[in-house]
C-alpha cells in the first residue's frame, strides 16, 4: 500500500518542448507538480511537433515507462500524424497545446491512473490476505507465524512497526505477542495507561484511527513521548475472540505517512479478525495440550520476577541499610546482613521471629503502625523508634515500610541507626536554644545584619534601646535607619581597617543610635564582621545604653559640688570660731583699758578723744568679731575687680 494521497507528477518530453509553459500553467490547474525525469512522473507529455521526438516516443516504449505512466501525445493535425500513434488511444492525443483542453485531459489522465493504482492496491491487498488466511490455516508455529504477519503488513502498509498486543482479563495490562520490528520482541508485557488508544478499542470494540498523534487530545499524557519516536497516525484495529477485545492490531506511522485510508483500514479489519480465529483456534490447541493462556502469562510473569529478584540479589546482601520482609503479622521472611548486624541477630535465627523479639521498642505501636500502613497498599518513610536489640544496645533507628506488589501482603521494611545523628541534632537543639536565651536575656543590645544591611538577629536588650520589637526589625529595617546619617559607612570602613582592634573587629567606643522616636540614644559599642570562607556575610554589634550611666554620673558630679562647698563652709565655720576666740581675748583688754583711760581723763583733755576712738573702734572690731564666731556658710560678694571676699552678713543672716 501506498502512503497516502499526494500530488501526481507530469514531465514533458522532450525537456525543452515549447508546451512546457502551457504544461505548467495546466499542471497547476489540476494539482500537477512538473518533474523532469519521467521515471518520477505519473503522466507523460510528449511533444511529436518537436524535433527528435520520434526517437524520444520510441526509448519511453521500449523502456516500459509506458507500461507503468499514462502517455499523452502533442501532434500536427494530419492523418498522417496519427498513423504513428498506433499505440495511443485518440483520447491521449492533443493536436494543440491550449491550456484549458490540455488541463483537461491532464485532469481524466490523473483519474485514470489513480484508478489503475487503486485496482492494483486491491488486487495486493487481496493477495497479501489470501497468503495470510493459507498462512493461519497451516502453520502450527504461531510465534513465528505472527511475527512474519506483523513484518508483511509493515512493508506492505510502509510503516515504521505494526504489533500485535494480547490482553489480560480485566484489560489493565498486555502482552506484545509479535513485532514487526523486531522478531525477539514478544512476551513483553505492557500498561494499558501508557497506550490510550489501546484502551479507546477495548471500550468500543471498534477501530480507532489517530491522526496528528502528537497532539490528538486522545493521547493526553503520552503526546510528548509520541512525539519523540516521530509517530504520525496510529492504527488500532480489535481482535474478537467470543464475542470479547481480546487483543489489538497496532500500527504506527511515521515519516511521510500521515494517516490511514478508509480502504486501508477496512483491509486491516479483515486481516485481523483473521488474526483473532488463527488466535481462537491457537488457544483451543494450546488447551488441548494443558497450556493455556493464562498458564503461559503466569508463567512468563514468574521467569520475569524471578529475573528482577535475581537482578536485586546483590543490591539487598550489600546495601547499606538494614533490609527486612516481613509477612502480615509483622515476622520475619529475610533479613539482610546489615539488618543482621544492626539488630545483633544473625538472619537465620531472625527468620520466621515477630520483629520485637529481635528490637524492642519503647512503643510497640510505631511498628505495627508501619506494618498496616503496608498492607493497605500505604508506604511510610523516615519514622524514628527507640530499640534495645537483643544484645543489650539502645538505638535509634529511621524505619521506613512499603507493600511488596507480589501478591503476598508482605512488606519491606527498611532501617538505618541514626542515634548518633539524632543526638548531635539533640545537642545542636539544646546549644542553639542556650545561645538564644543567653542573647535574649543580655541587658546589652545585640544586633547583628547581612551584608545588604537587613536585620537578622534583635534580642530584647535592643528592644529596649531603640524602641522597636523584634518582628518591626526583623520585617521592616534595615541597619542604616538605626544610626545618624554616614554613620554606618563610617563603622564599616573601621571594621575593615586594622588601626581599630584588628580586621573585622572593632574596639569599644562611645556611638549615638537613633530610636524609635528619632531621639539620639547614646551607646558604647563594639562590633565584628562574621566570615565564611573568607567572605563577609554578616556584621554583629552590641551596644551598652549609657543614658542612665550618664545619669548618674550627673548626679554624683552635682553631690560632688555640693560636698565641696560643705567642706568649705566646715572650713570657714572652723577658721571663723578659732579666730573671734582668739580675737576676743587681746580686743577685750584693748577695749577694758581704753575704758579706764576715759574715766581717768576729762572730756577736755586733748588724750580723751583719741581714746574714745579707741574704744569705740575696739567695740566695732567686736562686733566683727562676733559675726565671724557666727559664720556658718560660705557666702562671698565682689571686692576689687574679680576678687572676691567673704560675706559676713549672708554667712550669718540664718542666725539672726
């Protein structure tokens, strides 16, 4: 059979004929495409008015072009042109290359020979099915028989595999009983999921044709695979046996062909409703002889299954994880030597025992947990469980179980000790839990921020400095918002100078932070940049709140003031009483002997006025005196220019 329909070729001979334009024009008025070499060609034009002609016509009749391409001749009018066209018909004689009669003519042409080609398709098809029905009728090889089946039909169809797929009972599955492709291909079972068109047959009990397989919505799922193998049309034709689909005729196509002929596919019918009663009647004898098909299918699937475990062998004796089957009831069916040496039992001894006689587990629960899981077709992976093996060893072990799919509800467990993980990530939980408390609970503010200046890390010594919680910096600030403007530029050329405590380091000193608020918070800080591998990843600071240090260092610098104007009031009280007790005794006697005088002396005496000063002078001087026995602070007022002198009424007045 042919690829499907496409355009006819027409030559002209010869090749430098003048009717090779009206030839084009009338070519492409009937869907012609012009070749030169007539071997291509489908219909022949030859022009007898051109030179050399004769000849031309002669070579393409002896040739046997004629036979297998439809001849039309350009003449002269004449009768004596056409006594040498004996062997064309008058219908294939033109006596003038005018465009319409000659597409015309091309037109019939083409249908004739389309005609021609269909009678003798047929006839093929008509002899490929009658070798067929002898083939099925004799053979008692039906392997060999199929397969020469499949490689005919893919020569004769010209398509890239046609397959033969036998079906299980409940058309899940199916077997690929012969191949065109390949004779060592059969018995190879297959999921009806991956082949839709398959399970389209089973449901209709009817051919399906796809054509545009990569992108027909009936291959959903398995468009891109289709695609891939350069598949263009399928063909899946049924095969009844009693009235039941119990197997497809498969074609593909690829290449030039595109899709399937309605004649095409009723010759594929037929051949395989042939192919289902030489099935049928294999089936009967195979009973006959106790082998039936199904008998063969378990068996094929057995020797398959036997493979794969023979194939796992190795992988299950020398994997490293313990490995154990075990039935429904949790006993086990094997057990693998690196299941034997974490459960410190050896495998013969573990055989046919309840998994906790050989691990007890603080809860039994966990293990028959996994166990129905399995049976209900469920896997469960990485589920920890305390153990002590037989010999004493507490372990943690990571189980995880899956269902065998043999048919047996048996499961594999599969176990790894992981006691020396679970205690390192034990211990990494419990340090990194110490040192976030430990950063939590430091009065000091501790920031830390990644290299683009996101905050990372804000304890609650830094919420008290700066007014913000920790979800406000962790979600919103960046580092810059917590300083003066250029101040944070200045802090990272520090750290990656070496004058300001080493690279990446940088000593204490005196910084100002802005809160919340925009209020200056000041602050003694010191700050490093965290490495990883030589790269800077992120910077640490911590900051020291001095506002209620310099507080009280206010409050002490004015009690410092004021202790020493105590003390020097405590001196002045001091120097004042040792100095009116001192000045009492000389001014008493200077003021009781200026008395006696005056009583000695008359008011007209030149001495007595001068005495008088005396006197009263001297009471003056007492008086001071006794102001300055009553000082009891430090009061001063001005005297000569900057000079300052005490004040005795202001140190005294509190007395009076």
């Amino acid at each position: 059979m042919s690829p499907p329909e496409t355009a006819l070729a027409v030559t002209l001979v010869p090749a430098d004929s003048s009717a090779r334009e009206p030839l084009l024009r009338a070519a492409g008025r009937v869907g012609l495409r012009l070749v030169d070499r007539p071997a291509e060609a489908a219909i022949i034009l030859v022009d007898l008015t051109a030179a050399g002609s004769g000849p031309a016509l002669a070579g393409l009749l002896d040739s046997g072009e004629a036979a297998r391409a439809l001849l039309l001749a350009l003449v002269d009018p004449g009768e004596d042109a056409f006594a040498s066209l004996e062997p064309l018909k008058p219908a294939d004689v033109l006596t003038s290359a005018v465009t319409h009669e000659l597409a015309y003519r091309l037109q019939r042409l083409s249908e004739r020979y389309r005609e021609r080609e269909e009678q003798a398709q047929l006839q093929k098809d008509l002899s490929l099915l009658l070798e067929l029905t002898a083939d099925y009728a004799e053979s008692l090889d039906v392997e060999a028989l199929l397969h020469d089946v499949t490689r005919r039909l893919a020569l004769q169809m010209n398509i890239s595999r046609a397959s033969l797929v036998m079906l299980d009972s409940d058309a899940q599955e199916g077997v690929i009983v012969a191949s065109s492709d390949d004779p060592a291909l059969k018995d190879r079972r297959i999921e009806l999921a991956r082949y839709p068109e398959i399970r389209e047959v089973v449901r209709t009990a009817r051919p399906v044709v796809v054509e545009n397989a990569p992108t027909h919505p009936l291959l959903e799922g398995v468009q891109s695979a289709v695609a891939a193998q350069g598949i263009h049309a399928i063909a899946a034709l049924p095969l009844p046996i009693r009235g039941e689909v119990r197997g497809v005729l498969l074609l593909r196509a690829s290449g030039l062909r595109r899709t399937f002929a309605a004649r095409e596919i009723d010759f594929l019918t037929t051949v395989a409703h042939a192919t289902a009663i030489a099935l049928r009647n294999a089936s009967m004898l195979e009973s006959i002889r106790g082998q039936t098909e199904r008998e063969k299918s378990a068996r094929i699937a057995a020797e398959e299954q036997a493979a794969t475990l023979r194939t796992y062998r190795l992988f299950f004796a020398n994997v490293g994880e313990g490995v154990a089957i075990l039935d429904s009831k949790a006993n086990v069916l094997s057990l693998n030597p690196a299941g034997s040496v974490l459960l410190d039992t050896p495998a013969e001894e573990a055989r046919g025992r309840h998994l906790l006689q050989l691990a007890q587990m603080a809860d039994d629960g966990v293990l028959m947990e996994l166990v129905s899981a399995a049976g209900r077709g469920e896997a469960r992976t990485n589920v920890d469980a305390q153990v002590k093996t037989v010999a004493g060893r507490d372990l943690t072990l990571s189980l995880s179980a899956a269902p065998l799919k043999d048919g047996s509800a048996a499961t594999i467990l599969s176990f790894r000790d992981v006691t020396q993980a679970r205690r390192m990530a034990d211990e990494l939980r419990h340090t990194k839990d110490f040192l976030e408390r430990l950063i939590d609970s430091s009065v000091d503010a501790i920031i830390a921020a990644d290299m683009q200046g996101r905050i990372i890390l804000f304890n609650k010594g830094a919420e008290a400095v700066v007014g913000y919680s920790a979800q406000e910096a962790l979600a919103r600030l960046t580092i810059r918002q917590l300083y003066p403007q250029g101040v944070p530029e200045r802090i990272m050329a520090q750290l990656r100078s070496p004058d300001h405590g080493g690279r990446g380091r940088l000593s204490m000193c005196r910084q100002d932070l802005v809160n919340n608020a925009g209020e200056l918070v000041p602050v003694n800080m010191t700050a490093s940049i965290l490495y990883e591998g030589g790269r800077e990843v992120a910077t640490v600071g911590i900051f020291t709140d001095l506002r209620d240090r310099m507080q009280l260092e206010r409050k002490l610098s004015d009690v410092e003031t004021r202790l020493e104007e105590s003390e020097k009031s405590a001196v002045i009280v001091a120097l004042a009483g040792t100095a009116a007790h001192e000045l009492n005794q000389p001014l008493t006697s200077v003021m009781g002997y200026a008395e006696l005088l005056k009583r000695k002396l008359k008011p007209e005496d030149f001495a007595f006025k001068p005495v008088d000063i005396i006197y009263r002078e001297a009471e003056r001087m007492a008086e001071i005196v006794r102001k300055i026995g009553k000082i009891t602070r430090y009061e001063t007022k001005a005297y000569m220019g900057t000079q300052r002198i005490l004040d005795l009424d202001k140190a005294t007045s509190h007395e009076e």
